[in-house]
C-alpha cells in the first residue's frame, strides 16, 4: 500500500470531544484534512457552533452536538446523534477534559470530583458505548485518549498544584494500555498522546507566568502548538497506524526525558 494510502482517512467517521477550541479543534481539522467525516461536541453551544462553521468554510464535513461528559444523562443522547447523522464511529479522539488546581492538603472534594468525572469516567463512557455499539460488532477501531505529561510525573512547583488532574491523566495512560491489552482481539487500537505545555484555555494562564522557565528545561527549546499534535493523531487514526496499540506518546519538546 502507497503511503498516501496508509494516512488516508476517507470514508472514515471521527468523533471527537471537546472539539470546539484548542487541541480538540486542531485535531478535528487534521482528521477533516485526510478525508474522514467530522462530529464534534462540547459543552459550549457557541464555541461549538463558531467551531462547527470554521470547519465547514475549508469544505469539510462536520456534525456539532453539545454534550457535558460530567452529566451522564447527555452521553447517550449525543452518540446516538452522531450515529444517526453520520453513521457508525470509527475513529475516538477523548479530549475533552477539565483541571482545578489547589494544594493537596486542602483540596476541595467537589473539585476532585468534577475533574475525575470528566476526565475519567465521561471518557470511559463514551468509549465504552463507542467499543459496544460501533467498533466491536464491525472489529475495528482507533482510539486517541489526549492524557498529559502531567499524567506522567508529579510537579514541584508551588504554581502549579493540581493533584486530580495529575491523577486523572496517569489513570487515563493505564486506561488505554489495559484496553488496548482488552480490545485488541477486536481490531481495536487503543493510544495515548500526552502533550506538554501547549497554548489553550487551560494552560495559558500557566504559560504566560513561566513560558521562558519552560523553554529553557524543554530540550527542543520551544513551547508546542496544536500543529504538533495533528500529524500525530492523524497517524495513531489511520491505516499506518494499524500495529501501534497500548502506546503512550509525549508531545512535549523532550521534557519527559530529561
């Protein structure tokens, strides 16, 4: 098989969370780019229709459906949508995700569940239901759980204490690896890109205080951009992806290596 033929995506339908700004959006374009059929939900309805129209004006094919992965009453109703308007899902990218940051001795419960619930159990909902009723029955499958260097290694820094989003991300790496190990027999692959220190609403903030500190311990010295996950998702999505499952790949300018 060409090459051009292993990263082509045509004909494919790729759901992805949190698919209205950032990362999630970035994603969806590459997706889009290679030729699969895009749906995108998200908890805000205008970002996700200003995302919707982004998309749809370069003349890709994009469904929008609001959903919040911390109520579970709207996971059902939203994948039920995507596969009626779509058809069945063939490509997962979970990147919808929250943070709450505060010291670990004080932090508060309503906050660690809010980030758990999200990033932990709405994303094993929507996967468990995407396995069950559109990858299993038809024995393919990808899978892109978006996990975090933070989900690999703790912080010492005073700014930047979020022991559930740390603990959220390093379950969502042993996650894809235990359903990979579980799904493989069904021709599902299951992969984790972890991304460093990239723009967007949640990490801005931190970026702005501390970007040179970043650049100067980051190997490749310079902070990401969403352009840096596209190729990546579109490989771990595609055919030339196929032998690559239970993977954890850091997008982080070599930060994890040193």
């Amino acid at each position: 098989m060409q090459v051009k033929q292993l990263f082509d995506l045509t004909g494919r339908i790729a759901l992805v969370t949190g698919g209205s700004r950032g990362l999630g959006l970035a994603m969806a374009n590459a997706l889009a780019e290679m030729g699969a059929r895009i749906a995108i939900t998200a908890r805000n309805a205008d970002e996700l229709a200003g995302a919707r129209d982004e998309l749809e004006a370069q003349g890709f094919d994009v469904f929008a459906t609001v959903s919040d992965l911390s109520r579970v009453e709207t996971i059902a109703p939203m994948l039920e949508a995507v596969s009626e308007t779509l058809g069945p899902i063939d490509i997962l990218v979970n990147n919808a995700g929250t943070s709450w940051g505060g010291a670990a001795e004080d932090y508060p419960l309503d906050g660690w569940r809010k980030v758990l619930d999200v990033n932990l159990t709405g994303t094993w909902l929507v996967t468990q239901q995407v396995g069950k009723n559109s990858m299993i029955p038809r024995g393919r499958g990808r899978i892109i759980n978006i996990a975090s260097v933070a989900g690999l290694k703790g912080s010492l820094r005073s700014d930047f204490r979020a022991i559930a989003y740390h603990t959220s991300k390093g379950g969502l790496v042993n996650f894809t690896r235990s359903l990979a190990a579980e799904w493989g027999h069904y021709g599902i692959a299951v992969n984790a890109i972890c991304p460093g220190f990239i723009p967007s609403k949640m990490s801005q903030a931190v970026i702005d205080r501390i970007g040179e500190e970043i650049i100067a311990a980051t190997p490749l010295k310079r902070i990401g951009t969403a352009d840096d996950l596209k190729g990546l998702v579109v490989l771990l999505a595609s055919e030339a992806g196929r032998h690559i499952t239970g993977q954890t790949i850091a997008v982080d300018g070599g930060t994890s290596a040193v």
